[in-house]
C-alpha cells in the first residue's frame, strides 16, 4: 500500500513539475539543454545551399558561422513536423531570419534577448510554422559560433 501511495505521489510531482507546455517550462528546457547538451557540432552554410539540418530533438546545435557580407553568418534547415510555434533559443544574441520552403519570410511572434530561467539564452524567437521544411539565417554578427535549441511551445516536453 505505501508503494502504490509513493508512486501516486511521485506521478502527480511529475505531472505538476515536470516539463509541461508553458513558457517557461519552454525556457527550462532551452537552458536545460543550452547548459548540458546532448550536443551536436555543424557548420553554417554561406550560401544557403545545402544547409545542415538541425531539429527540435532536445539537442544543442553548436553552430560555426561562416563569413558572409557585415560579419559572420549563415544557414541551416528545419523540418517542422508540426504546425505549432516554435521557439528558437541561442546563446549569442544574433539576428535570425526564418523562410519557409517558398522563400517567404516568416514573421516572429516574439523575439527577446534573455530569459529569467538562465543567463544562457540571448535570444529567444517564437515563429509560428506550419509542416514544412525551413531555413534558418543567422546574422551578420560578430560572434563566430551560435549554439541553438529549438522547443516546440505549448506541448509537452519529453527528455
């Protein structure tokens, strides 16, 4: 009987505190995974061309830039497998511009520089996107890499 009342106890925790849909369960896991990985290295496509994929796979893409016009830059593509917002964080503030496959620009819902959950996040873009693949610009800056964590909002997350 105690261990059914410690496991309801520990369940309904989990469901409370655990990763839910709002924003800051969003900023959580975009420090979370900002701070600790799992990690993985690409380069940046000057051109737009061929452009690395990253995805929304509770993983820290380090980004190096390449040099483009104004600085350093570049792009890599998304596959949005569903039509939610998205949020982009990066640990550089960094201009980002979202296309969809058309060319089209996709206008930000919100775009700040930080976070109260962690001094990690200098950037925190939502854009709203439907299923589709996407390319991501960043810069020009003057920061040579950008690590990004993409968080689908208002969904639960899974680590």
């Amino acid at each position: 009987m105690k261990l059914k009342l410690f496991s309801a106890v520990l369940l309904s925790t989990s469901l409370v505190f655990g990763c839910g849909g709002d924003e800051e369960t969003a900023d959580t896991e975009g420090c979370e995974h900002l701070q600790a990985g799992p990690a993985s290295s690409i380069n940046a496509s000057a051109s737009g061309t061929a452009a690395p994929a990253v995805s929304n796979d509770h993983r820290r893409y380090d980004i190096t830039l390449a040099d483009v016009t104004g600085g350093k830059g570049g792009s890599v593509s998304f596959a949005a497998s569903e039509a939610v917002d998205y949020i982009l964080f990066t640990s550089a503030d960094v201009p980002v511009t979202v296309k969809d496959g058309n060319g089209q620009t996709v206008a930000a819902e919100e775009s700040v520089k930080s976070s109260s959950e962690c001094t990690e996040i200098k950037g925190r873009h939502t854009f709203p996107l439907n299923v589709g693949t996407y390319t991501l610009t960043f810069g020009p800056t003057t920061a040579t890499t950008v690590s990004l964590v993409i968080e689908e909002s208002g969904t639960d997350h899974e680590h």
